[in-house]
C-alpha cells in the first residue's frame, strides 16, 4: 500500500508572469478548481491520503487552500454556496498535509530528495501538478499503482510525443513486456530530436522507491545544471527496476499558455456535457 504522495511546488511558474508574482502557479484554476487540487485528488483517488508539499518562498497560498477558512464556512453555512466548498472539504477530511521548504532551486531531483523528511523509508507517488491528466474511471496515479503492485520497483508514466517535442521531457527507451508496459534500458533529460532513444516521453507521474533518495545525494547536476530525477531514475534502470507505463487517458501541459487553456476548454466541454 502506498500512502504518501509528493508533491514538488517550489518552482516560479515564469511562464504565466505576472499572474504568478504574487501567486503559487500551483493555485491557477483550471474552471474553479486551483491546479494541485486536481492532483490531491487524483493522489487520493489512488490511495495516497497523506500527502507531502515541497513548497517554497511565496507559496502560502497553497497551505491556506488545505485549511478550513472559519470566516467563509460561517459566511455561507447553510446557503446555497456551500455545494462550492464540497470537495475541498472532503480532501481536507481525508487527506493528511506536511510541508518542507526547498530553499534553492536546483532542480526537480533535488526538490524530491528534500522531501525525504516527509516520506522516509516507503514507497511515494510524485505528481507535478502542472501536468493534468484526466482519464476515466482510473485515475493516472491508479493506473500506476496497480502497475507497482505487479512490478514492485519505480514507475513512470509515459506518453508518445512528436520527435520536435522530445527536447522537453526526459525520455526513455525499454523493451515492452506487456501492452504498454517497457522494462527501461536507457533514458536521457531533454533530449534533442537526434538524441532520443525513442518518442516514449515521461509525464510528470511517478512512483519511486526509497533507494532513489541515496541515489539523489549522489547525483550530479546534468541538463539544464539542475539535478535530474531521470538522472537517478537511470541508476534505477541499469539494475533492471524501472518500469514504464503508456497510461489511459489525457494530459495537458498545464505549464504552457497552450496546454492551460486546452485543459480549461476540454474541462469546460466536459462540465457542460455533465450538467
Ligand atoms: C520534468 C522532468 C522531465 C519530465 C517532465 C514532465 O521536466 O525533468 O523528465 O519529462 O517534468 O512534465 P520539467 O517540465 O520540470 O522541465
């Protein structure tokens, strides 16, 4: 059973300045519901109640989200407006909430091993919550628990890209052992079209085994001068315990003007057709 999930929620969000100067990136709203709310969800969904926030200078908009606000439960106790505050309220009844600041930026490596004071020696989920998925009736984080609970060693979650588009993520190649399930081999960070392995690219969903934490302290910085999850991930890999897996459904790049309003349309399209 896997009870904790991190996420990493440290990072500017330059890309929608100025809405993020004085707001975490994690609290844009996809149609009423901030992004990292998605993500809880999404966690819970797979079993992971307790959950773990790397946060950072400027994010205690995330912490007051997870809380119960007194003045606005006793403002609409009773209305019509208290149907609004039904699922954060149930995430706040069943989910647990730590957090641990991550003081410098030195990449997405470094921001999970900082959160080994919250999760110690289990198996974690990680979710980057700019990266939304949407799929029915299993969540993402589910798909890949039942994937974990087969494989028992890390697993990230995988989708085809276009070869432009390899630059952007980390990459993997492997050998499929079941209909999209590959043993990794090999994987590289950003990529350029002529480097990929393969179009494999990872999503911004894992599930990570402890050992990774002493494999992080180890880890020089690689692309970008930060240090790499996929990095570690790749140690992983050489002993044969990474699996990657093509998960069922959709996923916006909520990290991009592109992505962020495709996911508001798709979510709209779908809140209308539910009504
Ligand atoms: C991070 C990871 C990358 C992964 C991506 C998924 O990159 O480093 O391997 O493919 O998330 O969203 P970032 O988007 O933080 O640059």
């Amino acid at each position: 059973m896997i009870r904790k999930c991190l996420f990493p929620a440290a990072g500017y969000g330059t890309r929608f300045l100025p809405a993020t100067k004085a707001m975490p990136k994690e609290m844009l709203p996809i149609l009423t519901k901030p992004l990292i709310q998605y993500g809880i969800e999404e966690a819970l969904q797979a079993g992971m109640q307790n959950v773990a926030i790397v946060t950072g200078r400027g994010k205690r908009a995330i912490e007051d989200h997870f809380d119960t606000n007194y003045e606005l439960e006793h403002l609409i106790d009773g209305t019509s407006k208290e149907a609004y505050l039904q699922e954060i309220r149930y995430l706040i009844e069943h989910c647990t909430f730590s957090y641990t600041r991550q003081i410098e930026m030195r990449g997405l490596g470094h921001a999970i091993l900082t959160g080994e004071v919250l999760i110690g020696d289990e198996p974690f989920g990680v979710i980057l919550a700019d990266d939304l998925c949407s799929s029915d009736p299993d969540g993402v984080m589910r798909q890949m628990v039942k994937i974990y609970e087969k494989y028992r060693c890390s697993i990230v979650a995988i989708e085809r890209v276009a070869p432009e588009e390899t630059h952007k993520y980390g990459v993997i190649a492997g050998d499929e052992i079941e209909e999209g399930v590959f043993r990794v081999t090999d994987m590289i960070e950003k990529p350029s079209p002529e480097e990929a392995p393969s179009n494999l690219a990872i999503i911004g969903r894992y599930i990570l085994t402890p050992d990774i934490f002493t494999i992080l302290e180890k880890t020089p910085a690689g692309s970008g001068g930060e240090i790499q999850i996929t990095d570690a991930l790749l140690q992983q890999a050489k002993e044969g315990n990474v699996i990657a897996y093509e998960f069922k459904g959709d996923r916006y790049d909520c990290g991009s003007i592109d992505g962020f309003v495709a996911a508001t349309n798709a979510f709209y399209q779908l809140q209308k057709s539910g009504e």
